[in-house]
C-alpha cells in the first residue's frame, strides 16, 4: 500500500509540468495554424479546470479558428477561466457583453467583468471599465460595483 501511495505521490508531483508542456504544445500548434491539435491540447486540459486552456478554448470559438464560431461556448469556457482569476478572460467576457457578442448587450455586466479584470492584473482595461461607468447611473454603477466586489472576493476564496 506504501508502495502504491508513493507512486501515486511522485506521478502526481509531475502533473503540473506534464500539464504546462502540454499547454506549451497547445501554443504551438496555434501559432503554427494547426487548430485541430491545438484544439486536442487544450480540450481536454479545460475539461479538467485548467483556466489558461480555458481561456484559449474561448479564443477559438471567439474566433471561429479550429471550431465553428460559437459565442455562446466562447462565454462558457471565458467563464470558467474568468471564475479562476484569469484577467484576460475577464476582459473577454467584458467585451463580449459590452459589444453585445454572444449576450445581451450589458453595460453593468461589461462593467463587473473589466474591474474583475483590472482587479487581476489587466490595468490597461481601466478606460474600459471607466467608459462603462459613465453609462450607468449612479444607482446601477453602485450595483456593479457590489457585485464586483463580491465576484472578487469568491474568486479569491476559490483561490485558497
């Protein structure tokens, strides 16, 4: 049984390597224009919570490139990664429903996912998050920005 957990422990000890060199061939093949594998390296890695292959899943239904464009999978998986702290998928997401792609156009939305966005580390969405601000009213920007803080604080305790 020692023997079992040992080598449980050690196979275990290499997942995150294992997983960044396969996310590392993901890059590659998006680079290359190989989408097909692309989409083989991060599918599975975004099944399994990984927020970086999440965020690339979203790209490329965003974009159409190696699946057909579906903007409703490209929230989802931006989703995902946004839940985990990823600043570009927050910006994503804040895109999407500040221009209305894929969702009900959403100044407040928009306004939550930039300063969950900015909050991460992504400080040149500031302008964006400022631009939707001045469309709220006051009562609306107060809303949003309750519930960026709230966002903010469970993605954080996720994080622990």
């Amino acid at each position: 049984m020692k023997s079992i957990l040992l080598a449980l422990t050690f196979v275990l000890s290499f997942s995150p390597a294992v997983e960044a060199q396969d996310l590392s061939k993901g890059f590659d093949a998006w680079r290359r224009g190989d989408y097909a594998s692309a989409l083989r390296v991060f599918q599975p890695l975004a099944e399994q919570g990984n927020a970086e292959a999440q965020l690339n899943l979203g790209l490329m239904y965003a974009s159409g490139k190696g699946v057909p464009r579906n903007y409703s999978s490209a929230e989802k998986w931006y989703g995902k990664a946004a839940e985990q702290g990823n600043g570009v998928a927050q910006f994503n997401l804040g895109r999407m429903y500040d221009e209305g792609r894929g969702v009900p156009q959403d100044y407040a939305e928009a306004y939550i996912w930039y300063s969950l966005a900015v909050s991460s580390g992504q400080l040149v969405v500031e302008q964006l998050r400022d631009r939707m601000a001045a469309k709220l009213t006051r009562d609306q920007l107060g809303d949003a920005q309750r519930e960026a803080r709230m966002r903010w604080r469970r993605i954080q305790a996720r994080k622990k």
